[in-house]
C-alpha cells in the first residue's frame, strides 16, 4: 500500500460529499496516492479494517469532515465499533495531528458536551470552514494547510514551465500607478536603486537625453549623424548635419 500523507476521516450521509470533494482535489494537487478515503484507496475484496489502520498509521494528518449532522449520531460515537470514531482515537493514540473541517456554514464549533469523553478533546482543537458556496478558496486554504504539516511536493508547481534564461518575469501582479521591479537584491533596500544598467538611468522628474550635450538654454536634437543646439551661441558651436560641418556666421 502506498503511503497517503492525509487521512480524509468522514462519515456517510454527513460530509461524503464534502470528503470526496476535498480528495478529488488534493489528489489533483499533491498525487492520487498522497490522500486517503476508504471508498477510493481500498481495493475491492481487500481487508477494510486492516486497510484503514494501515492507512492511517501511514498518514502524517488526519481531517475529520464534521458536517451539520456529526454529533446527532451520539450512539454510534459512544459505539466501540464505530469507524469514524476508532479512526479518530487511533490517530489520537498514534500522535497524529487531527484538523476539525466543519461543513457548511451552519456546522458549529464542536461541544464537549456533545462527545463522549474519549472524543473530548476534538472540541479544544483548532477546526477549519468548509463553505461549499466558496470551495475554490475553501480547497485551495485546506490544501496550503495540508501541504505544510505534510511536507507535501505541488504538483502545480512542478508543472509550470521554467523560465527561459535571460527572460524577464513580472510578479507584481496587477498594477494601478507606478511601480518598480527589480532583482536579486538582498539586505534593506532604502530609497533609489539602480544595479547593472547600461544606458541612462532617470530617478526623478524632468526630461533625459540620450547620446546628446546640454546648452545653457537651448533646445537639444540627437540622432544618429546630427545634434543640433539651438541658443545664443559663442566660440567653436556648430551644425553638424551627417559629414557636413558649418560654422556659424560662415557663407553658404
């Protein structure tokens, strides 16, 4: 039997669906073979009780689907045979962590005095919601969560592309205004900086001229094979137009 990470802990008829659908979806994330749900992981004709504990043990975490109905079963969790509570004590018994996942949005909070004692403790233990009007965030929080106790590799990862070398990628999202984005930078980074440009580098207001020189109140034109200055001019200024060269005041 491969090693599942999770250990998806349910009961049918209250939190099945919510179960299958938790599965399906860290099956899809982190492995078909990463997640545990006795339906799905237990071949036909296998030992189901030695199944359940050999998955179980196997198991870093243990998510007990709660839904709205869990505590109304108060005979079979008081029942020594129940599956749902022997998994649970098991993975009490064996110091492997339980998340409380409670189903739907009128699922409360767990109350010791709606447990027998053996299951007591579930109701001091951090849960987490499960609305299923917003699975997508709902799955995508449980599988972080998961991923972290677990040591679990994304697959969702792995799967995207690599950047290619020398290609620029932008992870500032969306942007409204201006923004800065820069590289391999390390430490505090305090005010302006700029590392490995090649050109002209402009870090505050007014115009930037490139390939041209600047006269005291004059316009500037740059391009390849022509400047031009324009102004009240003495001394050695000119035209230069391609390999043409003139001087001020000189005929035509």
């Amino acid at each position: 039997m491969a090693v599942a990470d999770v250990f998806i802990n349910y009961r049918t008829g209250d939190g099945d669906k919510t179960a299958a659908l938790i599965d399906h979806e860290l099956s899809r994330r982190f492995g078909r073979d990463r997640a545990f749900r006795a339906s799905k992981s237990i071949a036909p004709g296998s030992a189901y009780p030695d199944a359940l504990l050999t998955g179980l043990r196997r198991s870093s975490v243990l998510l007990a689907i709660i839904g709205p109905d869990w505590t109304n079963f108060r005979a079979r969790l008081h029942d020594p045979e129940d599956w749902v509570r022997k998994e649970i004590l098991e993975a009490f018994a064996s110091g492997i962590p339980v998340i409380p996942v409670l189903d739907g949005r009128k699922t409360d909070r767990l109350n010791k005095a709606d447990l027998p004692d053996e299951l007591a403790r579930l109701a001091d233990l951090q849960s987490i919601p499960f609305d299923g009007h917003d699975a997508e965030a709902c799955l995508k929080r449980l599988g972080d969560l998961v991923a972290g106790i677990a040591g679990l590799r994304d697959l969702d990862r792995d799967a995207a592309p690599a950047p290619t070398p020398n290609s620029v990628t932008n992870s500032t999202g969306d942007v409204h205004g201006t923004t800065v984005q820069s590289r391999d930078f390390t430490g505090d980074v305090g005010g302006t900086v700029v590392k490995g440009s090649n050109g002209p580098v402009h870090t505050g207001q007014g115009n930037i001229y490139q390939n041209s020189q600047h006269v005291s109140g004059g316009r500037h034109f740059s391009g390849n094979g022509m400047t031009y200055y324009e102004g009240d001019h003495h001394g050695d200024n000119r035209h230069r137009f391609g390999d043409a060269d003139r001087r001020e005041g000189d005929d035509a």
